[in-house]
C-alpha cells in the first residue's frame, strides 16, 4: 500500500482553504482532506522532496501544525502534498469524531493519553498499544462513589462512611468500599469495569469540545482495567447511543450496497456479537443494499442502524464500491458451526441460507 493510502485515521474532507509554510516561505492551498496529517494542494509551489518539514495552517478551524512531506505530485503549476503530522494529534471534535480517532490510535498500535475538554469537564482515556484500559473524568458525577450510589449499588450512608475512612487511610475508595464490606472483590472489579466504560461511551457523541492525543510510555499502576478490545468497546458503546441524529451521520444511504472488508476475523473474534447482530452480518453480503437489510433485520430498524454504524465505524463492513467484487463471511464464522447457524436463522429465512459455499444447502 502507497503512503497516499496508508493512513490509520479516518479521513475527512475538506474544502478549506490553508497556508503551509517551508522552509521560510508562506504559500497559500486548500486541504483537500485531513486526518492525522492533510492532503493539500499549493499553488505557485515549487518541488519538495520526501521528509521536507512543512508548517500547515489551516484558519477556519483553528489548526496549526507541524508536519513532515510523505508524497508529491506535481499537477501543472500546482503542488499535491500529503502532510504527516509529527507532534501531538489534537483538535476540535466538531472537526473529528472522537471514536474515529480511538480507532486510529488502535490501527497505529498507539501508546498515551487521549485527553478531551468540554468546559470545565475534563475526560482522560488510557491507551497501550491501541487498546483502551482506563478512564477518568473531573465531573464530579462521574466519580467512582457517585457512580455506585446512582447505580444503586451502595447507600449513601456507605458511601460517606467509606469517604471519611478513604481520607484517614489514604487508601482508594474501590479498597475501602471492599474493607467496609460494602462490595466483594468481584463486584468492584467489574463496577470499576463499567465505571471506565461508561466515562468513554459519554464522550462518543460529543460534539463540542477539544482534544489532544499525547502519545508516549504510560506508568500501569494497581488500578483495575479494562479487558475488552477496542473495537469491541466502541461496537457496544455506539450501540448504547440513543440519538437518530448522531446515528443518521454516520449511517450509509438505503440504496447503498454493503459488503465485508479484507481480513475480517481478526475483528469479527475480537466483537462480543448478540444473535441480532450476527443476523444482520449474515446478510452483508455484497449484493444487498441496506434498505433490504433493515427489512430482513429481526431487531428494529434504529437499533440495526446502529449496528451497521458500529460494523462500519470499527471497519468490518464498508459501502461497495462499483469495481468491487462481493464478500460474505462464512455463515460457520459468524455462529461458531452449522447447527447454531440452522438454529439461529432457520431454513425460511430469506438470504440466509441462499449463499453458497455456506455448507447448509
């Protein structure tokens, strides 16, 4: 794959305009699109060569970065450049989505802190080489005490109790909840578990606010972590949204035909898939659009919504492109073997069982 094509973020496009400055020297462009880096056109520029440090501006969204030249083509008195970032990928969430760029932090296999502020909440996300393992917010609701009290799993009377003998001890209030008996060492580990989960499922519809991913080596304390993959965790996060709004962006058009991407099973074993939802994969096929697999869905056509939003946004599935050929993944692949998959789809289900190669004929 070229370095043109070779970006593990999610590209937007973009018609701004832009200055890029190299080496001391201001031309004006447009971004042409933009990820962790831009693809721009320069006028009047001349030639620069691979690894060329360049100073991208880009006014009307309040960006200014540093990066370095990965590709040029020369179209008549007219530079294309790609434009690598080498500092810090930060931003404004109304220009990236927050969990296109988790998911470019996990293809790069990237290590540091994804920190976001929306006025005064500040939110940290975790990551170790492109899997997120911890979370923490400074909205006082999001606290791990306040958590477990709105979630009914302790009183307030332990909550204050445990407070008062965290600040004596200096211990962690997860210890002191489990010392005063308030919870069993299972249930802080998995209460912690959906504590994290949540403080970053919050943040995935955000829309206002600014972000900055600080790679570099991360101290691993005694904190309890996450064991979900990352795309698993947003799979199920963007599950959980209730706005059609949020939804309706990042979903296909009806008419558009959906298919499955190269080297599927490293995600699809990665996914914790309800029965619904291997359903709705079974009839991703390459040759139905998706107004006809809303209508062969057993779920609801918001929630199969956002199932084929969260396939799409973790890269199992994609819209087809008209040069592509049809893929579909082995009916044993989505249900373990071929009873569970007779069990689950039954004979009469249309296009379920009419693929071939699917050993169920």
């Amino acid at each position: 794959m070229s370095d043109k094509n070779n970006r593990k973020f999610k590209r937007y496009n973009s018609n701004s305009a832009c200055e890029v400055t190299f080496p001391s020297v201001t031309y004006k462009g447009k971004v042409i699109d933009y990820s962790d880096g831009a693809s721009v056109v320069i006028a009047d520029a001349p030639d620069v060569v691979r690894g060329t440090e360049i100073n991208v501006r880009i006014p009307d969204q309040g960006v200014e970065f540093k990066g370095e030249v990965v590709w040029t083509n020369r179209v008549a008195d007219h530079l294309q450049a790609g434009i690598r970032r080498v500092e810090s990928l930060k931003g404004s969430l109304g220009n990236f989505r927050l969990i296109d760029i988790l998911i470019g932090a996990y293809r790069s296999k990237t290590t540091g802190i994804l920190q976001v502020q929306s006025r005064s909440i500040v939110k940290k996300i975790c990551i170790a080489s492109g899997e997120i393992f911890f979370a923490a917010s400074n909205d006082e609701d999001e606290h791990l005490g306040e958590y477990l009290l709105t979630r009914g799993n302790i009183t307030l009377a332990e909550l204050e109790n445990a407070t008062d003998r965290m600040m004596k001890s200096q211990q962690k209030l997860g210890e002191t909840l489990v010392e005063c008996g308030c919870l069993t060492p299972q249930e802080l580990v998995q209460e912690v578990q959906n504590h994290v989960e949540d403080i970053i499922i919050s943040l995935f519809s955000l829309e206002e606010g600014e972000f900055e991913l600080k790679e570099g080596s991360i101290i691993l304390d005694d904190s309890i972590t996450l064991q979900s993959s990352t795309p698993n965790l947003i799979y199920h996060g963007i599950k959980k949204i209730r706005s059609y709004s949020f939804i309706k962006k990042l979903c296909p058009s009806t008419k558009d035909i959906l298919n499955i991407s190269l080297n599927p099973m490293m995600i699809v074993r990665s996914l914790e898939l309800d029965n619904n939802d291997k359903k709705i994969l079974s009839h991703i096929n390459g040759l139905y659009p998706l107004e006809r697999i809303l209508a062969l869905s057993p779920a609801s056509n918001f929630t199969t919504l956002k199932t084929i939003c969260a396939l799409m946004i973790i890269g199992l599935i994609h819209i087809k492109e008209d040069d592509e050929d049809p893929v579909a993944l082995p009916l044993d692949d989505i249900f373990g073997n071929k009873k569970n998959a007779a069990r689950l789809l039954g004979k009469d289900t249309p296009g379920a069982l009419e693929k071939k190669g699917s050993g169920l004929e």
